[in-house]
C-alpha cells in the first residue's frame, strides 16, 4: 500500500485502496471506548437517536471503562455509574469494567490495551480525547465526542476526514535520564499546541524502536496536546508480544510506506534532548528541568494515563529509593494492576509501596484519574488552592487540577520524583 | 420571516488556545447533557474556567450570557473531548463562534451536534472588535458586520462540513444520505 500508516489503516477500514488526507470516509469501527463522564451522555444520544430498546451495533466491541470520579461522594457521580451498569446489563456488554466489583480496572487508556482490547490495524474511537494512546500499538485511535459516540454505538461506523502525516524521528540511543515524556513534550515544545491540528503524528525512528510499549502509549496519549487526531507507532515484534498475551483475536498487522509523502518531518537525536517541563499553562511552554531549578513547589503528583503505568512508579522509585520528599508527592496507580504490581516489583529487594512510604510520599489510594483533571472537590489530590505542582499528568490548563491559582509543570517520573525530593524543579541526574 | 443564516448579537472576546477546562470545568462534568435540567445547568457554568481576571460572561444571577458570539483567536477549544464544551455554550444562549482556528475534536462536535456554529475568521477579529460591540453574521455571505460602524469583515468558507451543518448534525446528516433510518 501506497499511503502513511495512518492512511493505509484507515483505507482498510473505508474499504478503499487507497485514502488521500483532506478526503471525508465512512469507517468501519473496531472498538467503541467510553467512561463515566462521557458515558452516560452517549448514551442518552444513542437511546434518541436509535430508541430506548435499540441494540447496540455489536456487543464485544463496546468497551466500558468508568474511572473518572469514582471515589467521591458527589451523588451525580454515583448516579452516571448507576446509569453505565444499567445500561451494560440491558445490553449484556462482556467488557464493562464496574467500580465497587472485582471487575474495577481503573484509567480507561491504561487499562484498555491492558485488557486485551487493543490490536494492530484496527479503528478505536472513545469519549476521551487521550484515546490517541492506543496509536502506541500500532492501530488508528482517536477521541470522539457523545454524539459522534451515540452513533458508532448504533451503527459501528463514523464519517472521519483523512489527515495528513507528520513524522517525528527519533534515532541515537536513548540516555537513562530521558524518557518518553521527555521526547513528547520536546516535540509539542517545537510544534506548539496547534502544531499537529487535523494531523497524524507518526512517531518512528531506533529510539522509538527500543522503547517499551508503556512509554510508546506516553508518547501517543500527548498527540492530542499538539491538536493532533491520532499519534502512531508501527507495530512491531514488541508490540505483537504485548497483544498476544492479552487477546486471542485475530489482527491484521498493517504497514505505512516510508516513502509516502508527510506534511512536515522533525528530526530528533536522543542523546542531544534534556529532561525538560512543560510550564503553565499549557503543554507546549517547553523548558530544560535546569533551566527551572529556581522554581520552588508545593507538591509533586505521580499519577494519570501519562505518568500512572507500573513503569513510570519504577522510574519514580528508583530516584526515591532511600531518599525522603520535602514536598506533599501523590502517588496515584492508573489501574488495580497497576496497584498490584507496587507490592511486587522490587528495587534493592523493597517493594515500591515501601519505597514510597519510607520516603513520605502520601499514603496511596485506589486507581482513578483522580486530581488530574480536577473533578469534585473532594478527589484526591485535587489543588483545591493556590499550589505549585509538578506533575506527570498530560494537561497543566488553567485549573486543570482544580484551583485556578494553581500552576502545573508537566515533567516525566524521573524529573518529578528528582523535584520531589529538593523541592524545586530539578533535573533527575542530580539523582542518577 | 425570519433568516436562520442571520445571527446577530453582542460579543464577547477572548483570546488564543481557549480550552475545554476554561468552556466547562471538569466540576461539572458530571452532568449529563442529554438530561434537560442538566443540560440547562451546564449552560449556568459555560466559561466558568476563565481566569479569574477575565470579564464576567454569565451575569451575576443569571441563567444564561447577555454574549449570543464568541470572539477568539487561534485554536479555540484545545483539550478535552467533552461535548459539554459546545454544549455548555448552545445552553448558556451561544449561536455562534468565530475564531482564527478550532482545535478538532471541540470543531467536530459543534457540527456533529449542531449546537453552536464553529466559524473562522479571516483576521484577528478579537483585536478589532470588544466585549459587548452588536454585530450580523450574514452565513449566506460569509461576512459579519459591526452594527456601530457598518465595517464588514469576511469569514471563511465553511468547507466540506457545510452539508453536515445544513443539515443540523451527523444524525440529521446520515438519515439524508439513507445511512440510518
């Protein structure tokens, strides 16, 4: 085929050939995600639209990840998972993922391809605009709206517009102070938060190749922070290892032409880029951690799609190993796996939990999005006032995490576990 | 008989890369658009994210803004993909938004909702006209014009979405192609 990833996927799906970007298709849709803000709206559209005994288009292939507020006492919180469990058990939905059951997996994006739900090739659609994630395993992924939703859950299609590619090449070996985080937030620093509108963001390269699956999913879930529809990472041997041992479905593997034209290329070597932040209020303020050392904080928060995964608490706890926090540091699993895995994985024969502990983080709790954006005013970890936080969340909007006083520097695990520790904005090779 | 490609109504201005947490805080997000009260009470919050610096655009008291159109610059609507975004707005009284650019899941759900009418400016407006300035979009011309000074300004063509947004959104759309019933 011809076209980019992103085209040759989306041909596929339309039943072309071949797409051109800037064409409107009809495609064929593989999964439906949605969650309990956006859910229970989809799901009002759907029984208008479509009736309230109508059936959705296919069962297997609507996946319910309620995470948002889920440990709160707001009563319309309560009543929009009430609404979501309702309408799953009408439907008989397979994967609904229910809070208060052994069932509860936690942040959508983390526990999506977590659960098997994620293949190559495929179409993804969710009410979230961090669905780009699920770009990271080689498949087209992006975030819709409720009555885009109501309609893919009513006919498992939608009407898209083709983007046009830009690729970002990532070579040279990556140094252990920079990860994923650091590469993403370098490239929506050159490009801006408007720099990928409309567009595909590629990203390929050695350095690409040798990331793990959760740091390519870090990378992926932040094309929306640069305006873009979907982020993308071929599919290779790693990537075909993850799916496998999750889902016995059957994918069709599909390839980009390297040759096919790109509306821009960046050109990045790793050993050349710096552990930086993102300052408020918005994701594309780019700065080296050294160049913010003068910043003084009030608290560190290590949660979220972006910065949640078992990986970036190893990153974390391998800088806090032994050291103790000056600043109040939130740790917040994105997923009950990832809980689990806290106890397990060691570093120095310690368990992260313990690590955490020893070194004062705050006592950790269930898996939610929690503060990252905000919610009810009694989520943990919510800025409820003025705070300086460093965060490895994906958005630092004015009172995104809550008060409109707040100020956020987005920053990978290293860098904020390294921050946590001093108390101002700190390059983690001061601890490496 | 009135013109629906006519809009006309006081402005409110704002600025570049207006975001989702700005047009409706994530507090409220649990509420659920298709519930009419609820609906109605997004519309209350609309723009209540603004800085705290900003000019009020809900009255102090009131259900609804005094501004029919919002005035911005580049990107409006960056971030979340919540349609309470658009709809917040539609319920707070907005018909229509002209901004320099859209960010494209906050576009995308203007027209598949057919709440608000996304429109783009050819120039910064925002640093032509203020909050609270009369204006006529005339959507048939592509034009808008200052009721104080009679000036006229051009808006981009619609585009590819155009028959989406005659059409009143993506159901609406679909049932004129034959896609659903």
């Amino acid at each position: 085929m011809t076209g980019t990833l992103t085209e040759n996927i989306l041909a596929k799906a339309s039943g072309k050939s071949k797409v051109i970007p800037g064409e409107n298709i009809w495609v064929n849709v593989d999964i439906l995600l949605t969650h309990d803000v956006c859910g229970p709206g989809t799901i009002g559209v759907f029984k208008k639209e479509f009736g309230t005994d109508a059936k959705v288009w296919n069962k297997e292939k609507v996946v319910i990840i309620p995470d948002h507020y889920i440990f709160t006492k707001d009563g319309k919180a309560h009543r929009n998972i009430e609404t979501l469990t309702e309408f799953a058990k009408k439907q008989g939905l397979p994967y609904y993922y229910q809070p208060g059951t052994d069932n509860y997996k936690g942040v959508c994006h983390v526990a999506l391809p977590a659960e098997g739900h994620v293949r190559p090739g495929e179409i993804i659609f969710g009410t979230d605009s961090h669905t780009c994630t699920h770009g990271a395993l080689g498949a087209f992924s992006t975030g819709i709206g409720n009555t885009d939703a109501g309609f893919v859950m009513g006919t498992g299609k939608l009407l898209i517009k083709v983007p046009e590619t830009i690729r970002f090449i990532f070579d040279g070996k990556k140094p252990n102070y920079i990860t994923g985080k650091d590469m993403i937030l370098r490239a929506i620093g050159d490009i801006g938060v408007a720099g990928a509108t409309y567009c595909a963001m590629e990203f390929s390269g050695e350095a690409i190749s040798a990331l793990s699956i959760e740091e390519r999913m870090t990378i992926c879930n932040m094309a929306i922070e640069a305006g873009g529809k979907n982020g993308i990472i071929a599919a290779d041997e790693k990537t075909l290892e993850y799916v496998k041992t999750r889902t016995s479905k059957p994918f069709e593997v599909i390839e980009g032409n390297p040759d096919a034209p790109a509306k821009a290329t960046y050109n990045y070597i790793c050993e050349e880029l710096e552990p930086c932040v993102a300052m408020p209020h918005l994701p594309d303020k780019y700065a080296t951690a050294t160049s913010q050392r003068e910043v003084k904080l009030t608290r560190a928060y290590i949660g979220s799609c972006t910065g949640g995964k078992i990986e970036d608490f190893i990153m974390a706890a391998s800088i806090l190993n032994g050291r103790k926090v000056s600043i109040n540091t939130f740790i917040v699993p994105a997923t009950t796996d990832v809980s689990a895995a806290l106890l397990t994985e060691t570093i120095d024969g310690k368990p992260l939990v313990q690590i955490f502990a020893e070194a004062g983080c705050e006592d950790i709790p269930l898996p939610s999005c929690a503060a990252c954006l905000g919610g009810p005013r009694d989520t943990f970890g919510r800025a409820n006032q003025r705070e300086i936080v460093i965060s490895t969340t994906n958005r630092n909007f004015v009172g995104r995490m809550g008060s409109k006083e707040a100020e956020i520097y987005l920053a990978s695990p290293l860098t904020a576990a390294a921050s946590a520790i001093t108390g101002n904005i700190t390059d983690p090779r001061e601890f490496m | 008989m009135e013109n629906n490609n006519i809009i006309k109504g006081k402005v409110y201005i704002l600025g570049d890369n207006i975001d989702t947490d700005q047009i409706i805080p994530a507090e409220y997000l649990n509420l659920v658009p298709t519930i009419p009260e609820e609906y109605d009470k997004l519309g209350s919050y609309a723009m209540a994210g603004l800085p705290l610096d900003a000019e009020q655009f809900i009255a102090e008291g009131e259900a609804k803004t005094e501004y029919q159109i919002m005035i911005a610059g580049a990107n409006f609507g960056c971030g979340s993909s919540r349609e309470h975004a658009p709809i917040a707005l539609s319920a707070a009284g907005v018909k229509a938004i002209i901004a320099e650019s859209y960010a494209r899941i906050f576009f995308r759900n203007s027209v598949s909702t057919g709440e608000v009418y996304p429109l783009e400016s050819t120039e910064s407006l925002n640093k032509v006209l203020k909050t609270g300035d009369e204006i006529e979009i005339d959507m048939d011309k592509e034009e808008l014009t200052n009721l104080a000074d009679n000036k006229t300004y051009s808006l981009k063509p619609i585009g590819d979405v155009a028959p989406v947004i005659a059409a009143g959104g993506i159901f609406a759309y679909a049932r004129k192609q034959g896609m659903i019933k």
